[in-house]
C-alpha cells in the first residue's frame, strides 16, 4: 500500500518529532494566512455553526470541498450527525461574525436578524459574499480533528467582477483584509 493509499487510521507517527511542542506548531502555523468561513447545519436541537479556517476545494469534478473540526469543539456531535452543512466565505465586513462563531455555542444563533433557513433546513447568514451548501461525504477522525468531506450540492455567488468586500482573512491570530500588490 502507497502512503496516499494509507487509511486514516494508518497514521504512522515517528517515535522523534524532534521535539516539536504543541505550542511551537501553534505558533509557526499562526503564520500561515487562512480564509475565514462559519460552518452551519442544523440538528435536531436546533442550528450550529463553528468559525473554520480549514476550509480547502478539493476536486471540481465532482466539486468537493473540505473543512476540519477539533474533537474537543461543541459542534462535534452534532457535525457527526449531520447530512448537509453550510459553509460561508465570510468577507472582510464580517469579522463579527467570525468572533460570534468562534464564541460559546449558545450566543452563535440568538440575534436572529443574522440569519434565515434554507428550504432544506441549514441555516444562512446574511449579507455573505459567497456559501455553499454540501452533502457529507465523509468524516475522518484523524489526529485530534475530524476531517469533513462535502459534495457541493449549491452554490450562492453574490460577488461580482469587482465584489463589495474583500475576503475576511485570518493571521497571526487577528482578521485581516487582503490587498492587491502591483500588477
């Protein structure tokens, strides 16, 4: 079996990590600008959504993307139980967003001026550049995440040659907005 053949649960970890510490790998990884999206679904107990800055596009045909969640998240539970999520691009005007899903899981849906239910169920935030809604494909405990698998089912573009805001990203732990270099 190739290593990218390896299941998941394969995962072989050297005895040496040279020492590396949890705190170390958090740090340098602070250094790598991320995307920022909130991730939503509904459960039996009513909407959940998580701040995610893994979000990544794996294959457009078929179009599948993908995102993570910490075992220890509050979300978990009920991702493990979901069919369908959705996953917004936040843009640079929604960093409060991205602060209130990234709070406890009782403070994320109470204004209710924030967001509105799909026909199938998810709930939507207003006033997002761009979502997707996805099929779960496959979960995949690894390490202390949970790798979530989604086939794009639909796609909101509500962006166009020149989009209103630019896209929120997230950088040595603060939000950021991207600017163009020099063409």
């Amino acid at each position: 079996m190739t290593e990218a053949q390896r299941p998941a649960s394969n995962l072989r970890i050297p005895d040496d990590l040279s020492g590396i510490t949890a705190e170390q790998y958090r740090a340098s990884m602070r250094h790598y600008p991320a995307g920022v999206t909130v991730v939503t679904l509904c459960s039996e107990n009513g909407p959940v959504g998580f701040t995610a800055t893994s979000f990544a596009s794996l294959s457009l045909q078929p179009p599948l993307v993908s995102f993570n969640i910490a075992h220890t998240s509050s979300s978990i539970a009920a991702l493990l139980k979901a069919d369908s999520v959705v996953i917004h691009f936040l843009g640079e005007h929604q960093h409060h967003l991205a602060q209130r899903f990234a709070r406890a899981a009782e403070e994320r849906f109470t204004d209710r001026s924030l967001w509105t239910t799909l026909d199938t169920g998810e709930p939507v935030l207003h006033g997002t550049p761009i979502w997707v809604r996805a099929i779960i494909q496959q979960l995949i405990p690894i390490g202390d995440h949970t790798l979530a698998v989604g086939l794009v089912t639909r796609v909101h573009d509500n962006t166009d040659e020149k989009p209103a805001a630019a896209p929120l990203l997230y950088y040595n732990g603060r939000y950021h907005r991207p600017s163009a270099l020099g063409e």
